[in-house]
C-alpha cells in the first residue's frame, strides 16, 4: 500500500522539461492523511493481531492443563475399576461364609438362653458378623455401577431424615446443630442415595467432634454456578482434615479411624458424581471441615 501511495506521488513530466510540477498542497496534505490511516489501520490490525496470538497460546495452555488433568483421572479411574473389581469378588466370597456363621450364631443364642456368659459372646460374634456384612455392603456398593432413581423429591425432607438416622451419633456427643435451608426444595435426584451420602458426612463428622461442637447443615437451591440444582454443606467444628489425609480422602479404604472402612467418602464422591455434581472438602479458616456438594 505504502509503495502504491509512492508511485502515485511520481506527477507525470511534461515534455521537454525536467522541473518536476509541483504538487498542489492541498493534494498533499490529503496524501499524507490518508497514509496516516493506513499506517494507522495497519498497526491496529497488528495490535489485533498480537491480542488473538496471545488469546490462542492461553487456549492452547489452558486445553493442555485439562487434557493432563482428564489423563489423571482416566488414571485414577483405570486404577480404582480394577481394584474394585478384586474388592468385589473379595466381598461376594466373604458373604456366604457370613450368612452361615450368623445362622449358627442365632441357633447358639438360643441353645445357650440360659447361660448369660456364653449369651454374651454369642452376641459380640453376630455384632463383629454385623460389622463385616456392613463392610461388605459397602465393598459391592463402591465396585457396583451406581444405577440412578431419579425423581422429584423434597431435599429439606431428605435432610430431615438423614438428620434422624444420625441422632443417636449427635446427641452421644452432645453436638450441637444448626441447620439452615427452606422447608420445602423440590429437586429431581435420587432420594435414597442423596440421603445415604448426607448421612454419611453427617456421620463423619459427628465422628470428628467426639467431645462435642457445631454441626452446620446448609441447603438449598444454587445461587451460583456451577450448582445447577441444589447445593448441600456439612461443616463440623472437629480438629479438621490433616494435609495428609486431604490429598486422599476420596480413595477407597483410606481411613484414620481404628474401625473405619475408608468406603464412606469414595461411595458419596460416586453418587455425587452419578448425578452430574460436584463434591469438595475443605478446612475452614476458624477450624473444622466443611464438605460442600452441588448437583
Ligand atoms: P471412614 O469414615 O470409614 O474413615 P471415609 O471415607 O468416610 O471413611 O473417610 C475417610 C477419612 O476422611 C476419615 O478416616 C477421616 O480421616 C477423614 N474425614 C472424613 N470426614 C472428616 C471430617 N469431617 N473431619 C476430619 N476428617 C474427616
């Protein structure tokens, strides 16, 4: 453009003559105007050009992050389907033998009715047969592929509930709770499972405050994204998650507790994530652990 505009400037010669006409001033200065917009023009495309090289490069960095990300945990995924699939067929070989010690164990109970010691541990054995069926329970759950019910239910009735099976674990320890939500919040999900995974984290941190706290519950329906439903908080006022246990507290059988399973987490991270939501534990700046769910 620029050498266009030069050729232009070249006036022709008259002939016989080699004085140069001059151009008139107003023709010149319209020249030069216009080549100010060019050159003009020509650097805000080169700006915008530089913008939308710089925009790429942070697309290209950002899809690279998420393809490595989405690696890992196609990884993880591999990695947890095999061992679930061992623990299964651990757990279906451990279940008949159970069925039998518990029938032998009731049959005992009541040949020895009259025998108050042998009564006793008759009874510690269905209680440890008990323990293991609900291990075993739990085993098949992880290893199964959840299969969802979903329907309209009343999460603050869902809530209420889970809230009741975990009274005993509450009131042993004299928590305190506070649960905050509307009395009704119709939302489309599977009743059981979401009332399973709020127990669950009820429970967990119930286990948390053995010498009593504050147990907060907040529901209710998303006021940011990426919630698209309901959202659910259990925060506790226990010692929180140690930097150690929170890298792993979503792997099976990961557990700090003398009787735990490590089950517990894993089950509501695959429930959660068999509804499209998203579950994340966290410490909270005053102390205490805080689990936040959004379907
Ligand atoms: P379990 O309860 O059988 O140990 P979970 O999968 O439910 O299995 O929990 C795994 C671990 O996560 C627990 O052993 C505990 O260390 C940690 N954890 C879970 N909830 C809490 C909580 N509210 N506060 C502190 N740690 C927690």
């Amino acid at each position: 453009m620029i050498q266009q505009t030069a050729l232009l400037d070249r006036q022709p010669q008259p002939m016989g003559s080699d004085m140069p006409l001059p151009v008139p001033a107003p023709e010149h200065a319209r020249r030069i105007e216009e080549l100010g917009r060019i050159i003009l023009a020509y650097s805000e495309v080169t700006d915008k050009l530089q913008r939308s090289h710089e925009q790429l490069t942070q697309t290209v960095q950002s899809l690279r992050e998420e393809i490595s990300e989405k690696n890992r945990q196609l990884e993880r995924k591999t990695r947890l389907a095999a061992l679930g699939e061992m623990a299964a067929s651990m757990a279906h070989e451990i279940r008949n033998p159970l069925g039998g010690i518990n029938l032998y164990a009731s049959l005992l109970a009541k040949d020895v009715s009259d025998r108050p010691a042998s009564l006793e541990v008759v009874r510690k054995i269905s209680g440890g047969v008990k323990r293991l069926e609900a291990l075993v329970s739990q085993v098949l759950q992880f290893a199964r592929e959840i299969s969802l019910n979903v329907a309209p239910m009343d999460l603050s009735q869902t809530v209420a509930q889970s809230i009741d099976f975990a009274a005993d674990a509450i009131v042993r320890r004299q928590i305190h709770l506070d649960v905050e939500g509307p009395p009704k919040l119709m939302v489309n999900a599977d009743a059981l499972l979401i009332g399973q995974v709020i127990l669950n984290l009820l429970l967990n941190a119930a286990e948390a405050m053995e010498t009593g706290g504050t147990l907060t519950v907040r529901f209710g329906a998303p006021v940011e994204p990426p919630a698209r439903q309901f959202f659910i908080s259990v925060s506790d006022t226990g010692p929180g998650i140690s930097p150690q246990a929170m890298d792993r507290l979503f792997d099976p059988f990961f557990t700090t507790k003398a009787t735990g399973t490590g089950l517990g987490l894993p089950i509501v991270q695959r429930i959660i994530e068999a509804h499209d939501g998203t579950i994340i534990a966290a410490n909270q700046s005053g102390g205490g652990a805080r689990f936040e769910i959004r379907v």
